[in-house]
C-alpha cells in the first residue's frame, strides 16, 4: 500500500545527541562597547607576576590600550596586530589569548591560526593555545593538519577527564566536509585509550559515531563491539547502539533493551522510545512509553507520546486518561516557549480525541484556543478537515482559502492542504487537477510530483502515474516511495507482478521492516497466489502498524484462506479505527460480508 507525503499533525522526532560539544571556532560576536582604557588596565592587571616589569612598560601599555581602541572602533586586523605585537613583547599569555581572538573576530582564519601557533610556541604545554589552534584547524576543514593538535590536545587531557573530551570532539568535527577522513583523525588520536577499561568504551563510542557519520556502518559496529567487550554497561556505548539500532542494525537491540532496563531513567527510555517510533514500531515505544509514566509519573512528554500513540490506535478512554496526566503537568512546565508549546499541543491532542468521538463542535473548540500564528495554517486545515467530515466541503475549502500567508512557501503548503482536503473527502478529480497545478509550478519537487502520481491514479490516468513515478526514480533513485507506489499499482490491478515485486522489494531494502511496503509485497505474493508467503507478511506488518489499509488486506488473505473468523476480527477493528475508510468498505462489500 501506498500513502501520501501529506502535512504531518503531530510529529515524533528520532533523534539523538552525542555529548556536549567543544566550543565553535567559527567567528565571534562584534566586541561588546567598553572602555579601551580600561580593558587595556584589565589586560595589563591579569598579567603574570613574572611579566610584572613588562605590565608597567609605559609602551607596552600604550600599545595594549592603541590596540583595544582599534577593535572597539572595528579595526579589527589592526587589534589583532597590535595584541600580537604586545604579547610577543612582554611574552605574556593572556596577550596571546587576546591577539587570537581578535583574529578570529576579524574573520581571518590565517591570521587567527597564524596567532594561536606564536601562543603555542610560545607555551608549549598550554592546552589552550592547542586547543585554539585545533578549533580553527577543524573549522578551516583542514582535518589532516589537525592532527597531531587533537592527539595532542588528548594527551593534555586529564585521564579523568577524558570521556568527556571523547564526545565533545566528535561534535568538534561534525562540520568536517570529509567524514572518513575525520573518522580516521579520530581513531589515531583515541588510539591511547582504546583498552583501557574506563576511557576504552567512551573512546570506541565516539570513534563509531564518527564511523557511523561517515556512512561506515561495518566500522560502527565493530567499534561498538569492541567498546561492548570493555564495558557493556557503558553508557556512551549504549547511546552508540541506538544510534546504530536507528540507522537499522537490528542485531544490537538486546544492548540496548539491557542497558536500559538495568539504568532505567525517563530521558534515556524516551530516547529509546524515539528510536522505535521512528522505525514504525508504535507497540514496542507504546511498552517503553507506559513504562516511563509508571516509573516517573512527573515526565509531561511521555503522557504526551502515548495519548498520541492510544489515540492512533483508537484507545480513546486510555488516550483520555493520557491526556488528563498531560494537561495536570503543564502548569509545572517552564513559562515561556516550552509550556505554550505544550499547551498547544494540549488542545491537538484533545481536539483529536473529540474528532474520533465524533464531538466535532467540541474539536474545533479546541483547535480556537491555540494562539501560536506561526501554526495557524495547520490548524486552519485541521479545522477545514473536520467540516468535511461533516460534509461541509464547500465551508472548509472557504476557511483555507481564506487563511492568510506570509510568503510563497506558506501559499504552497495551503494549497497542499486544499488538495489534501479534496482527497480525503472523495473528490479525486478536483484535487488531481489542483495538484497537477501545483506540481507544474515547481517541477524539481520530488514530493510534489509524487502526490499527484497518486491521484492520477485515483482518477484512471495510469500512464500519466508511471510516467511521473519514473521520472522521480531516475532523477531521484533513492525515492523508496515511488519504488513501492508503482510496484504496488501493477500488483494491485494484477500486471507486471515480476517488476512490481523487484520494485518493491528494492523499496523494502531500502527501508527495512516498513509495514506499509511490506503490506504492498503481500499483495504481490496474494496475487500470485501464495497466500501462505502472503499472510504471514501481513501479519509482520499488522504486528507493526495497526493500518486500516493493512487490516483491509490481511482480512481478505484470511477470508480466501477459509480464515473467516480472525478475518472477521480484523476488520471489526479497522472499522472500529476508522469506519469511514474506502479500502476496507470497498474489501467487505466486494465479498460480501457483515462483519
């Protein structure tokens, strides 16, 4: 089966950070307006004792202060000058430390490298002076040069110290243009740490993120294995995983689960709970969802998933209950960004509920109360969506149509949403022909030009779909979607089941475990008259996602087989998820059943 590339409502993001970083070398701020006298007094009073004679040099002040004057008036190459000139005299650091600065202000990054090397010379066993040099290295993608700075910069680091250091470098070199290359630059600076038993799995974890980064997933794994077998409680190594378990290496699941259910805290199940959303498995986060909510009551974002989750499978009573946890932490939350944010997403998740209870007055109730302007075009369609659920086209079409823009971008995404509108409320003919429209305005627009292959479909016009879903795979191979689309097209009309299965699989080897294009590959294997090969793929996908669609075509798999019974139970709970559905009402009309 195939879906649209539609606006989304609520969003689950999968996403996962590595540490804290090192600080950026990119250019800083303009200098904050203060008195050159006095940052020339304060520059001279930090001054080591050692240079004390130099700090009361009449000169050395005045070229310190000359200095300080041209940065304040944004002469900056001029400071920077200036501040060189004053440390190389007085041989001081802090001097140094200014002159670099003041170089990298200036937006020059020789002469800010240039400055942090004369401070390093001039203090070898100055970590900062290293530290400076290997930021604007990293940030001049000069990733070769900079490597005896990061080993350096390693072997300064205290050994207690270290695991730290190990994730911030990789956000250090997450800019780098090559990431092999500053994989490699990694490892041979990590090298010193790599069996030791404390430092050992933070070492490899960083050196199988950058791996991992790369595109290098062998190398990750291996790294992870090798960090495992120091430590297997580690928690850098843990995070490792589930970066690993996101990009599909399923084989490292059973870490993952341990470590988490041995070092159970709400942040780290909702980092797993993440992951798994954004693999489609809503029944494995749902488990690690109510775990966190049973574990740490207090954790509003939790309450937050699962109501989006339960209302998804139609658990409205459980996703009430959800949302009652939800609301009652909200005034706990910060003031500001953080609790209007939730609040908003509050009323979604209500007006939701109160659309599947079919209370549409009370929905779009809900939906007023948002005041977020920078939403209002999603929740404007929202609101045009449940008048079409009521028949209400016309008013709906009129409400987004009435909804203000600020500029090109938003006009595009009303029109996608008046499409969206049209499909859903049966009008395939108008909306294909609004598509068309708008694709024709962006042609380069993969998405675009995807949706309206969908709806030519709808409409008959089969040529014109193969045509469109082609070109998208030439210009865009890695498109899994217009594989799956046109593979499960020729299955669904019963033609060319040799390609439509080659196409969907290369769209399943590409997005392993996707339940809706392996709900698609069944319908290849039931047309060819497999039903075995058939329903036990649908059953996997069911397993996954409790689809409509899915249900619809499972339910005729069981039926055919004699299977009356679990078919019958299957589309009594995609009628229950959604009644309104055309596969599955057009599925137990076409064979006649009352279920």
């Amino acid at each position: 089966m195939v879906h649209p590339l539609r606006i989304q409502g609520l969003a689950v993001a999968a996403v996962l950070a590595m540490g804290s970083a090192i600080a950026s070398a990119q250019p800083a701020a303009s200098p904050p307006q203060v008195n050159a006298a006095k940052q020339a007094t304060d520059l001279e009073q930090s001054m080591d004792r050692e240079s004390a004679e130099a700090a009361l040099s009449a000169e050395l002040f005045y070229e310190i202060l000359v200095g300080e004057l041209a940065a304040q008036e944004g002469a900056l190459n001029d400071a920077q000058a200036l501040m060189m000139e004053a440390a190389r005299s007085s041989n001081n650091e802090k001097l140094y430390r200014r002159a670099t600065e003041l170089a990298v202000q200036s937006r020059s990054a020789d002469r800010a490298l240039r400055n942090a090397r004369a401070w390093l010379d001039a203090y070898p066993e100055s970590r900062d002076a290293n530290r400076a040099a290997l930021r604007i290295l990293v940030a001049m993608n000069r990733i070769s040069d900079s490597a005896s700075y990061l080993r350096r910069e390693v072997e300064l680091t205290p050994a207690a110290n270290r695991s730290a250091t190990f994730l911030a470098i990789t956000q250090l070199y997450s800019n780098a243009s090559d990431k092999s290359l500053a994989g490699d630059v990694v490892e041979q600076a990590l090298e010193i740490d790599f069996k030791d038993p404390k430092n050992g799995p933070v070492a490899w974890a960083a050196v199988g993120h950058m791996r991992l980064v790369a595109g290098q997933k062998p190398a990750a794994l291996q790294a992870l294995q090798n960090g495992a077998k120091l430590s297997s409680d580690s928690g850098a190594i843990a995070l490792l995983a589930m970066e690993l378990l996101e990009s599909g290496t399923t084989e490292v699941e059973p870490l993952v689960k341990s470590y988490v259910d041995k070092n159970a805290s709400p942040q780290l199940r909702m980092t797993y709970a993440r992951v798994l959303l954004g693999q489609k498995r809503n029944a494995d986060a749902k488990s690690q969802l109510q775990l966190i909510t049973r574990e740490a009551p207090e954790f509003p974002e939790a309450w937050a998933i699962l109501a989006n989750i339960q209302l998804q499978d139609n658990e409205l009573d459980a996703a009430e209950t959800s949302l009652a946890q939800f609301g009652a932490l909200l005034p706990k939350l910060p003031d500001g960004v953080g609790r209007n944010a939730g609040q908003a997403q509050f009323y979604l998740l209500n007006a939701d509920l109160a659309e599947k209870r079919k209370r549409y007055d009370e929905a779009d109730g809900y939906l007023q109360r948002i005041p977020d302007a920078a939403n209002l075009l999603s929740v404007q369609a929202r609101r045009a969506d449940i008048l079409a659920r009521q028949g209400k086209v016309k008013e709906a079409r009129a409400l987004i149509q009435a909804t203000p823009t600020t500029g090109p971008n938003q006009a595009r995404l009303k029109q996608v949403a008046e499409v969206q509108l049209l499909r859903d409320a049966g009008l395939n003919q108008e909306a294909y022909q609004l598509q068309a429209a708008l694709s024709s305005q962006t042609p380069a627009d993969m998405e675009l030009a995807y949706d309206t292959a969908l709806l030519a479909e709808k409409v008959g016009q089969f040529d014109e779909m193969e045509r469109l879903l082609r070109d998208i795979i030439e210009r865009k191979p890695d498109f899994k979607h217009a594989y799956n689309a046109l593979g499960y097209s020729y299955a669904d009309r019963n033609i060319k089941l040799d390609e439509a299965q080659a196409l969907i699989q290369k769209a399943l080897d590409m997005e392993p475990g996707d339940p809706f294009i392996t709900d698609s590959l069944a319908w290849v294997y039931f047309r060819r008259g497999n039903l075995a090969q058939a329903e036990k793929l649908l059953e996997q996908a069911y397993a996954t996602r409790q689809d409509v669609e899915i249900a619809a075509h499972l339910g005729e798999v069981l039926w055919t087989q004699g299977k009356q019974d679990r078919a019958l139970l299957i589309w009594r709970q995609g009628l229950k998820t959604d009644s309104s559905n055309s596969t599955l009402i057009e599925t137990i009309k076409r064979l006649n059943v009352k279920p």
